[in-house]
C-alpha cells in the first residue's frame, strides 16, 4: 500500500475490518499535510538509492534543474503542496519553455529524457515546445488509454523518439488525483 494514502477513511475503514499485518511503502515518511502515516507501528528505512547505484540495481543518472526564479508567493497551498493548476499555469511561462528546450540542447546531447511536468495541460505543452523545436517527444497522462500507454513505453525504449513527457505516471502509476 502507498504509505501516503494511509490516511485516507477507505484504507482506514479495510485494514480496520481484517485486522492484519501491513506494509507501507513510501519515498519519504512524513506527508505534506502534516497527517501521520498512522497504519504502521514500525518504520524500516530502505538502502539508499547511492547503494543500490553501486550495487548495479538502478542505473546512476544526472539530474538537471536551471535555476529559474519562480515566485511561487501567490500560488495557493492545497494539503501541503502547491495547486496544480495555479502552479501548471505558472510553469506554462515561456521563459521556463525556453530554458527546457535551450538545456536540453545543451545537456541532453540527442539522449533521450523523461519530463516530469505539473499537470496534464503542463504536460501537453512541454511536449508541443519539445516537437516545435524539432525534438521528438510524446507525451501520456492518466487520460491516455493503457493500450496506447504501452505503445508509448515500448517506443520510447526503443528510441523512437527522445522525450516522454508525463505527470505522475512513471514516478507513481495510477495517481491521477494531482493531474
């Protein structure tokens, strides 16, 4: 079970009814609304994603992040995290666009990348600047029919094209409530 939805009254109201032991699992043990992970009695910190890089499990990687200034002083906070919409509307911006395609170029090198995009709108639209520019991107969402999602996966591991942009889909499946 996703730790971070151990609050919620319908897993409260099942792991209340069978009574047995569970597992949470979670990249982070608190929430940002300030809810306890409450379900568990006992909390095992996992190896770190350092180790299981040394150890070959998961591939090292470099992440990239321009320093873009955002004032985000006027974006409303909805359970501890921004509103998707408001901040979606925000990152829209085309200075952000401009820096998404001018560091790509320059650190992407043609590697193929994965945009992690706010919401859905966000998402489409980062992925029309990507194809504008001439680099080929798809872009899936938790509208997009599971078909066509495998599709989608299966091309871009096989290098069909060079960015697939998303919102909560390959970090988190199924977690369309922020999209």
């Amino acid at each position: 079970m996703n730790g971070h939805l151990s609050s919620a009254k319908s897993f409260k109201k099942v792991c209340q009814y069978y009574d047995c032991p569970r597992v949470l699992f979670t990249g982070s043990p608190q929430r940002l609304d300030g809810k306890p992970l409450d379900l568990a009695d006992t909390m095992i910190i996992g190896i770190s994603a350092k180790e299981l890089i040394r150890q070959g499990k998961i591939s090292d990687y470099d992440y990239y992040a321009p320093n873009i200034d955002l004032d985000l002083s006027n974006i409303k906070k909805v359970g501890g995290d921004y509103n998707n919409k408001e901040l979606g509307n925000l990152m829209s911006s085309k200075k952000i666009y401009g820096d998404i395609i001018k560091y790509y170029k320059l650190l992407g090198k043609g590697r193929q990348a994965l945009a992690y995009c706010v919401n859905i709108q966000h998402s489409k639209d980062v992925c029309e600047s990507f194809n504008k520019a001439g680099i080929s991107a798809m872009q899936m969402d938790s509208h997009t029919p599971e078909k066509e999602r495998e599709r989608i996966m299966k091309d871009f591991k096989s290098g069909k094209f060079q960015i697939l942009c998303n919102c909560n889909l390959i970090s988190e499946r199924n977690n369309s409530s922020k999209c």
